[in-house]
C-alpha cells in the first residue's frame, strides 16, 4: 500500500490533468489537422515552413501532455510532469507576449496564445506547489 505522502493531492493531479488534456487535444490537432487548428486558434494562413513548426509544436504537446497523463498516480513524476509543462507555458506566455508586443501579425492568436499559456503556467505553477508538499 502506497503512502498518503507518495500520492499526489487530488485537487493538483485534476489540474494537471486537465491542462495535459487540453494540451494534446491542440497537439492532435496542430499535428494532424494543422492548418484548421491553426485557424482555429486565430493564426493567419502560414506558409509550409509555419506549419512545420506547428507541427513540431503539436509534437511537443502531444509528448508533454502524454507524460502527465502517464504519470497520473505517482506524486513525484507528476510533480516533474507538471513542471516541465508550466515552464513550457511560460516560454510560450513569453514568446507570444513579445511577438504581440512587437505588433507581429498575430493580432487574435497573439494575445490569445498569451493569455492561455499564462493562464497554464500559473494552473501549472499551483498545481506544482501543491504536489511538491509532502503531507
């Protein structure tokens, strides 16, 4: 029988999960319906190098996402799981903060992509706090 400390808080692994959905559904998407995902998310009409990327991002989404879920019931590899995706989020909160700031032809997916990688970060950043108490 595993330990009340080993397992993680319940309110923490829902968020986490929660985020690790939602990233690899835009993940799946971005990789597999990549020019209506990225409509969907407000980018304009990308050339095939900006669709590569996007694919590559989807990637990324996909692996992250499937590290949480598959950590799901061990504190520690969640808490590990959880945190490399708020880092990602932030990056991601950073880089389209920047590119909006700049006025980089982002306009909705800019402060969008912002705004919901921040929104990430922080779900992630508590969730993380949470998981590495050991009580």
């Amino acid at each position: 029988m595993r330990r009340r400390h080993d397992r993680p808080d319940p309110g923490a692994r829902a968020v986490t999960l929660a985020v690790a959905a939602g990233r690899t559904a835009i993940g799946v998407g971005a990789m597999f319906a990549t020019r209506p995902a990225l409509r969907a998310l407000g980018f304009p009409e990308t050339d095939p190098s900006g669709r590569a990327l996007a694919k590559l991002a989807g990637g990324r989404d996909i692996a992250l996402g499937g590290l949480a879920i598959a950590a799901r019931d061990e504190r520690e590899a969640l808490l590990r799981a959880c945190i490399a995706g708020a880092a990602v989020d932030a990056g991601d909160a950073l880089s389209f903060g920047l590119a909006t700031a700049r006025g980089e032809d982002l306009d909705r997916a800019g402060v969008l992509g912002a705004l919901s990688a921040a929104a990430a970060a922080g779900a992630g950043a508590w969730a993380a706090s949470r998981l590495s108490n050991r009580t």
